[in-house]
C-alpha cells in the first residue's frame, strides 16, 4: 500500500470506513472483548458496567445495561492482553438469555434486564430496555431460563404513562449517562443541549418583549387592550417555543 498514490491511499481508508459504518448500521452484530471474572457468564448474558467493572445485570430495567455476550459477532475487536474476557455486543441481531418471569413474550415486545443474573424478561413499563424480541418465548417456568433471537438496542423506552413518570425515567436514565455506550450518552448530551438553548431563547424573548410592552402601556395607556394582546400572544409563542424544543429532544432521546 505504501507504494500506491495518496488519493489512492486515502480512498482506500475511506472504504474500510464505509465497510465498517454499513456493518455497523446493519442488523449484524459487532462486539468487543470486556474483562470479566464472573463465571457464569454464558452466552446471551447481559452484561452491565457498574464501578469500573463488568458484571452480569442483577436488576430489572438496569440503567447500566452496556450489551449482550456474544458466541459468534460478525464482526468484532478482540484484545488479545486481556486474560478473562467475553466478547459482548451493543447493537444488532443477538441471542439473548431470557425467562418468563415478567410475561410472555411475543415477537415486537420489548426486553429488558431482570433479577435473575444476565438474563432478560418482557419489559411492560418505562424504563431502560435491551431491545426488541425477535421470537416468540412461553414458558410456564418463571425461573427456566431460554434462549430467544433479539434486535439489541440499549435505550430509554417510554410508554404511554403519566408525563411525571416519564420525566422520572428520563432523568434517571440521564444520570447514569456516563456508564452508557458513546451513542446513548451522545444522546442525553444533545437533548441536554436543545432544551437550554430552548429555554434561554424562550425566556428571553418573553421578557424582553413583555417589558417593552409594559413600557407601551405607560405611555399610553389608551392602547392598553392591543398592548395585552400582544403580551398574551407572545406568552403563547414561548410557549409553543418551549413545547417544540422539549419535543425536539424527546425525539432525540427515544429514535
């Protein structure tokens, strides 16, 4: 390679890239290797990051869920320094370790974390989830453990509950962000991002305008009704303002 032109060279970086990115955004899986001691660790077991260290997830809707152990990723970076590992996947087409206990579990129903060490159950609230089961799994054994087909997608899932409760969960979640995978934390960073510039715009157009308007009514106090007209139809822009912004980062944060 090194006797090839540069823009060849360059080109040719380019498509490893491109390869890589294409696998990545597939439904393939890609994995790494993550140091764990555990034991028991098979495949399919989730996997959460907590403290510095991988262990199995020991609790429903973990908001430190970092993947699933895979036996055959599709594509993977191995370190080969690392004495005990297991190679565990983010995203994509995995097998997953699961159980009846919250359920049965039909094909589109969402997974998540449960007590039982590394394996998953049917999530039927707001919470974190694992991603979106790809089989059917019935099990009249709340404690028998299967092995189920899944689309993995680590992310805050928000059902149709109370607006408090979804706010509770997404700042839960939002504060575990640093234990979450770059894309998740990327995520909670913009939403983050959007609803401060939403409300500082909001806030300051509202009071700039406003106090220009109160100064319009002392000087004439005849035009006082068009004058509250205007107050309350900029009330209402802030409003909508503020509305589209939070919006706007509840998409970010669910797509």
């Amino acid at each position: 390679m090194k006797y090839l032109p540069i823009y060849k060279k360059i080109l040719y970086l380019l498509s490893i890239i491109f390869t890589i990115r294409i696998v990545l955004a597939s439904t393939y899986d890609f994995a790494i290797s993550v140091p764990i001691l555990d034991p028991d660790v098979e495949e399919g077991s989730i996997v959460s990051y907590v403290g510095g260290e991988y262990i199995l997830s020991i609790e429903a809707y973990d908001g430190n869920m970092f993947g699933i152990v895979s036996g055959d990723p599709s594509l993977y970076l191995e370190d080969r320094n690392l004495q005990n590992y297991v190679l565990v996947g983010s995203k994509g087409e995995m097998d997953v370790r699961i159980s009846s206990k919250n359920g049965e579990i039909k094909k589109g129903d969402y997974l998540t974390s449960s007590e039982i060490p590394g394996v998953a159950q049917k999530a039927d609230k707001s919470g974190r989830v694992l991603g979106i089961s790809l089989d059917d799994y019935t099990n009249q054994d709340p404690n028998s453990i299967g092995l189920i087909a899944a689309y993995v997608d680590i992310k805050s899932h928000l059902k149709q509950e109370s607006l408090t409760e979804n706010l509770l969960t997404v700042i839960s979640d939002g504060l575990s962000s640093a234990f979450l995978t770059p894309l998740a934390s990327l995520r909670y960073i913009m939403a983050l991002i959007v609803t401060a510039i939403t409300f500082a715009i909001a806030f300051l157009s509202f009071s700039r305008l406003t106090s220009r308007g109160v100064e319009a009514l002392g000087r004439n106090p005849l035009a006082g009704t068009s004058i509250k007209s205007v107050i309350i139809f900029n009330f209402i822009l802030t409003f909508i303002i503020i509305a589209s912004g939070l919006a706007i980062a509840y998409l970010i944060l669910v797509l």
